[in-house]
C-alpha cells in the first residue's frame, strides 16, 4: 500500500520532559490508524509536530515523499493534512458557512465568493455524510454537529489526511458510531485516518491498525484483527490492567438531598422537579444520554446555579441557594465535567491550581500571604499519589495533558477528605490505567463515608462503580434503582424515558 505520510525519527522536547523520543510512523493511502497511550505519551504532541503546531527537534515529516517544512501549519494544510482538535476551534458567533470559510480566502479579494463556498459546503456535506445547515450559528448547535463542521472544515481545504484528536470524547455512544460509519465512507473516497482514542472497543471497531507510545516512544504497532482490547490497553501501560471491584457495605445517614428541584438556564427548563438523595459511603449514578441535563444538575450541586423551585439540603442545613464558596466550606468537592472551563487555570501552576479551593485556610495562608512552600509541598504529594505525568509543582497546568489535568483535579478534591464529592464524567479523555486508579480513588472515598454522585455518560462505568442509579431524559430524573436489580436493558429503557411505574419521577 502506498505510504501517503511518513515520521522518521521525530523527537520533541518541552524543557526537560522528553515528549518524543526517535518517533518514526507511517500512514497508508485509506488506512486509519489508531494511535493509543497513555495520558502524557506523548500522542497529542506528535499529531501537532505533523500539523506543524510544534517544530520537532529532530527528525523529519513528508507527506506524498516530499518533506513538510516544521512548524507551519499552511504548509501542512496545503499538503492536504488537516486536524479536528479535541476541543474545537470554532467561532460561536459565527455560522458554519462563516466558519468553514475563515482563513480560505485571500486577504485582498473585494467580495467574498459565499454562492461559490455555499456549494462547495453542501457537496462535502453530501457526499462525505455530514449533514449540516450552513446558516446556522455555531453556539447553538450540539457537539456531534460541530464535530461535524470541524471535519468539513477540513475537507473544504482539501484534507486528504486528517488527524482526529480524541474525536469521540464527548460525543454520547450514537453520535460515535455515527461518526466512525462516516469516517470508514471517507476512506473509501481515498481519505486516509490517524485517530487517537483511550476508548479500546472504539479502536477495535474502527481502526486497520493500531500504533502504541508509551513514555514517548513507539512501543508496538499491531494489525487490529490480530490483537485485542487486553494486550493493548497491557502495551498502553507496560502491566496489565484490572479494573478495581465495588463490593457491598452498609450505607449511612442522608448526606446531599434535593427536593423537586426545578434550573432554568436561557429561559429554558432543564431540570424539571428533580429528586434524589446521597448518602454517606454510597455512590449514586446519574445515567442519560449527552443533553438531557446533566450540565444543570452538575452546576446545582456545584452552586454555579440557583433553583427557580425546590430545596437542597446537605447534612441537613439549607443549601439550596449557596455558591460554590460556601458549598466547598461545607465539605463538598467537585470535579467538573469541563476540567478546561471549570477545573484549571491553565496559566497558574501546578501548585496554585492544587491549593486553589482551600487559599484562605490557615494551611496555606497566614495573615493574608500565601505559604508557598506548603502549597508546593502539598501539590509534590499529589503529583507522586496521583501519578500526574510530565509535572513539577512550578508546571504551567496548560502543559499538562488532559487526563493529566484530570488527575490534579481529582487529587485536589480527594485530599480534603470531604464528605460529599461530584464527579461529574470524571474518566472523560483518560486512558485504561488512569480509569482504573480514578474508580479505585472513588471506591476507596465511598467506603471511607464520601457520599458520591456521579454523572457519566459511560454505561458501564455507571454499573461498575454505583449503588443506585436514575436515568435523566429532559431534565427529569427516574425513581432510583438498586445496581443489582439493573440489567441493561432495564438501563437502556430508562435512559429512553420509558419507565414502568416503580420506575416513574
């Protein structure tokens, strides 16, 4: 098969983390490859040396044999090499039209050709099977269709590689197999594929073959019909991987009740008299598919937002209108669903990120100044406890991968010993050995008295690690069921709002 991208020896620095180490890659006219490792090996930053974000320190891209000059992304885009980031670049204000056209015209024309761009938009569109409304505007639509926008913005500069960055990420469980049926078309049309994912099923369903780094070198590549989920998440991390086991034991007093609980956000309803209860040592999942309220209930019990109705209570004591301030004072510790947005100031570092939530406690403060060698300190143990890759106390947080940032999150939120913790997706973007130390960090906080709500859009993470668990549709949550008394089936029909009448809101 014909090589239509080659990486010789690529080797990338970042002060004194060693990215890449002698990388060398190549990619097959309709291939799509599957590139796996772990949070920090090293993926994210090769994919931007061959799109020209990062120049390498050494060693050499060519595209079709011929060499891609480093660190310009014209000159890759130009090449016919194009990149769907993990969190989209994309203007909200703007319409998809306006989007797919930026950057693709040259400064000096008068007028811009926007008939000509409509009708090329919509021919992509249909013939690569990515529906869109070009005149619609960016901030209103859902993520699968900026994904969507993203890919045909590509393809409109005449992709003929494109790199895909963790493309399922947030899309629900549909939205993903949609997108790989669409992407499999695209080869057919001669488009050639580098995908990095942590999901192993989705590796196995849509990949020819599959490249594994590890610590920033080349470990394995496999054939995908020759391998299997086992021995690659085992090439991922160098050991095999078990995920830990929720065992059952007694549950105590209610910690975190809500009340029929009514968010408005925009004018809009979305959540719809919600009531549940969390008690100490329990996890409760929150199931449902992507946008059915799950933003409104995580900023609930964050204290982002405030209830137009309703009551919640946490040991008792009305909570229902305190902001985040008061809640983390309370004993509640969150982890976000968006770590970017939410979670991290990524031009503070490691160590003020850590101390973030507790600056004014006398741990880390004194008469108003900051104890900065206690903070650091403290951010060093979680660092060593959590296994955060590629950080010191002093590293700027946005050099951290995502599942590494995700890892700071949940150490800074497991070290205060809290009594009630949000985890809201909190293995979104993270590799298989990562996932299992974050249930294990959950389950041990449960039987350590935490009470847990967790929302994941994650079935099977939601069955793994919770003892009850509600279905969400439309900002309306089910009665709870009892994990041993939910089959998938059962699941499945709730989170399609069908619900028998001991299952009813």
């Amino acid at each position: 098969m014909t090589a239509v991208l080659e990486l010789h020896n690529i080797t990338r620095r970042f002060g004194p983390l060693l990215a890449n180490d002698d990388v060398s890659l190549n990619l097959a006219q309709g291939e799509v490859l599957a590139l796996l490792g772990e949070n920090g090996a090293g993926k994210t930053t090769l994919m931007n040396i061959l799109f020209g974000h990062y120049a390498a320190d050494a060693g050499e891209v060519r595209v079709h044999g011929n060499p891609l000059p480093p660190g310009k992304p014209r000159a890759a885009i130009d090449a016919g090499v194009g990149m769907v980031h993990q969190h989209f670049t994309l203007a909200g204000n703007l319409t998809v039209l306006e989007n797919v056209m930026l950057g693709s015209e040259p400064m000096r024309r008068l007028r811009s050709a926007r008939g000509a761009a409509r009708a090329r938009l919509m021919s992509l569109s249909d013939r690569f099977g990515l529906p869109v409304s070009p005149d619609a505007k960016v901030a209103r639509l859902s993520v699968g269709e900026r994904q969507r926008v993203e890919i045909l913005k590509s393809l409109y500069r005449d992709a003929r590689i494109l790199i895909l960055d963790e493309p399922t990420a947030v899309l629900a469980k549909p939205e993903a197999e949609q997108l790989f049926e669409t992407l499999r078309g695209m080869t057919r049309h001669g488009l050639s594929l580098i995908f990095i994912s942590h999901k192993l099923q989705e590796v196995m369903a849509a990949s020819d073959r599959v490249a594994v780094l590890r610590d920033g070198r080349m470990v394995a590549e496999r054939t995908t019909c020759e391998t299997s989920p086992e021995e690659l998440a085992e090439l991922m991390v160098g050991r095999r991987v078990r995920r830990p086991v929720r065992h059952s034991h007694a549950i105590g007093a209610p910690v975190l009740k809500a009340e029929g609980v009514t968010v408005k956000q925009d004018g809009e309803t979305r959540l719809s008299a919600a009531s549940f209860v969390v008690h100490a040592g329990e996890i409760l999942g929150i199931v449902g598919v992507s946008g059915n309220g799950q933003g409104a209930l995580g900023a609930l019990v964050s204290g982002l937002s405030r209830p137009a109705a309703g009551r919640l209570t946490l040991d008792g004591r009305d909570v229902t209108h305190e902001g985040p301030r008061g809640l983390i004072r309370a004993g509640v510790a969150r982890v976000p669903e968006d770590r970017h947005a939410e979670g991290v100031v990524g031009e503070m570092s490691v160590w003020e990120n850590a101390v973030l939530e507790r600056l004014r406690t006398a741990e880390f403060s004194t008469w108003g100044f900051v104890r900065r060698a206690a903070a650091r300190r403290h951010a060093a143990g979680l660092i060593q406890r959590f296994d955060v890759r590629g950080a010191t106390p002093q590293t700027r947080v946005r050099l951290l991968s995502g599942g590494n940032m995700q890892k700071l999150i949940l150490g800074r939120c497991l070290a205060t010993g809290p009594k009630f913790i949000l985890a809201n997706q909190p293995t979104r973007g993270l590799d298989e050995g990562a996932i299992a130390a974050v249930h294990a960090e959950l389950l041990e906080a449960r039987v350590n008295g935490a009470a847990i709500l967790l929302i994941s859009e994650a079935l099977d993470e939601a069955l793994a690690l919770s003892d009850r668990l509600q279905a969400i549709v439309k900002g309306r949550l089910s009665q709870p069921v009892a994990v041993e008394a939910a089959d998938a089936r059962r699941i499945g029909l709730m989170m399609a709002g069908i619900w028998g009448q001991g299952d009813a809101a």
